[in-house]
C-alpha cells in the first residue's frame, strides 16, 4: 500500500496523465473528434446560465419596461398641460386682436368726425323682451350720457339711450319694436322713416310709395334730420321690396349694417 503511493508511482503517474492528455489535445486538434462532445457541453451550460440567470433578467427587464412607462407618460401629461396653456395663451390672443380690431375700427369712425366728441363704453348687461331690446353700457350721467344720445357701432347705428344713472345707462337698440329714426337711401338721397320690429336681422321702411326710386342693396344712412343722429351714418342695407296690387306702399325690409347681438364696445356721440 505504502509502494502505491510512494512519491516514485505518483510521478510516474503524474508523467503518464500528462502523456496522455498531450496525446489527446494533439489528436483532437488534428482530427476534431471532441468537437461534437465541447458542443454540446457548451449547449448545456449555456442553457444551465440561462434558466439561472431568467428571474434577474425577467425582473431587470420589467423593471426598466416600467421605468420606461412611468417617463412615458408623465412625459405625455407634461405635453398635454403644455398643449392645453398652448391653446388657452392662442385662444386669448384671439379674442385681444379681435378686440383691437374692433377698438381701431371705432377709432376710426372718430377720426373722420373730428368735430364730434365721443366716447368708448362696454357692454356690460343685455335686457331682450317682446317690448323691448335693450343693453346696459358703463357709463352715465357721471360721464355726461343724458336720454337719447345716440350709441353707434363700427357698422352703423345701433340704438340710443333710453334711460341713464349715476354710473351706467340703459341703450334701446334700433331692433327694438316702435324704434324709428329718419333716414337717407344714399343713392337717389330719398328719405325714408326706419321702423324696429324686434328683430336684429331685420328692419322695416315705413311709407315708402310704390313708385318711390329705391331697389335691393341700396344703402340707407341716417338723415340727421330727425334731432336723433347726426347724418350719414349706416343703417342698414335693403334686403327686400314686396309690393301688392292696389296697395300705395311697398313692403321693404332692411338689414341692419350693426351687428346688434355682438358689440362689446360702442361709441356715445355728442353731436354738435
């Protein structure tokens, strides 16, 4: 037993498994025989790594899956807020030129009567019944508004004062039914008396004779000789003439050039 594993066997031993494994490197490396073998060991473990490794690799890959879902939509929310104030600040600078259009075209009427006085007032109540179509404005006796002044828009006329206090006034509009002011076709200077029926697309003309020089689109314009307004400004434009056999006068209906349901600033007038 001791002869076995005297140190003389072993490095005869030790000499022959080297021996032996030089052979077989030599052999495999001339012929390939183990290439089939070290396949499918290398198969074996790489599937042995794999299924050791699946529950990291399953938990890394949710974890960024997540992560990556979480940025996704808080990045979504950050847009849609932007998108929203985006189309608030767009929508606000709308309605702002809209109103400096506005506000130019109202300076402009004022330019060309330059020996008026007026003033910009704002809407700030509307009172529409069957009697009566009315809207308050911000301005009064304060202000030096008195009943009947006058209230044109950027289009034409759109009505008068009808009652004021302190600080605000009441404006009947020229749709209002019983309203009339005197006017003026611009094209044959015919004048013609403007009656609200209570209607802000339409107007009627009263006493207009049968043979009277006027046909559609003529544009009527105030007269200035009513003690009403002053003359020349839009009324409307003739929108129809109706006339029936043996009747004396014509049926005709204008539309107003105002647009009586949409002005949020008018200007008060104070003739000379």
């Amino acid at each position: 037993m001791k002869e076995l594993f005297s140190p003389h066997n072993l490095a005869s031993k030790l000499v022959l498994f080297i021996g032996l494994s030089v052979a077989l490197i030599i052999v495999d490396y001339q012929f390939s025989y183990l290439d089939r073998v070290r396949y499918h060991i290398n198969l074996f473990s790489y599937t042995i790594r794999y299924i050791a490794n699946l529950p990291y690799t399953t938990t890394l890959q949710a974890y960024e899956y997540l992560q990556e879902r979480s940025e996704l939509l808080e990045k979504k929310e950050h847009l849609q807020r932007q998108n929203i104030e985006l189309l608030t600040r767009l929508s606000k600078m709308s309605a702002l030129q809209h109103k400096n259009r506005h506000l130019q075209e109202l300076m402009n009427l004022v330019e060309k009567d330059r020996d008026k006085r007026f003033a910009v007032v704002k809407l700030v109540g509307v009172h529409s019944s069957l009697i009566e179509q009315k809207i308050t404005i911000d301005k009064g006796s304060s202000d030096g508004v008195y009943i009947g002044q006058p209230v044109l828009g950027t289009k034409g006329v759109i009505g008068q004062v009808g009652d004021v206090t302190a600080i605000g006034a009441t404006v009947v509009l020229i749709s209002s039914p019983g309203f009339t002011v005197l006017g003026e076709i611009e094209r044959s200077s015919l004048r013609v008396m403007v009656r609200g029926i209570g209607n802000a697309e339409r107007l009627q003309l009263l006493y207009v004779p049968t043979t009277a020089d006027i046909k559609i689109g003529d544009q009527i314009v105030t007269s200035g000789l009513d003690n009403k307004y002053p003359y020349g400004y839009p009324i409307g434009t003739v929108l129809s003439i109706e006339e029936q056999i043996g009747d004396s006068f014509s049926t005709i209906y204008i539309k107003p050039n105002a647009n009586l349901n949409h002005n949020l600033e008018m200007l008060l007038v104070w003739p000379n």
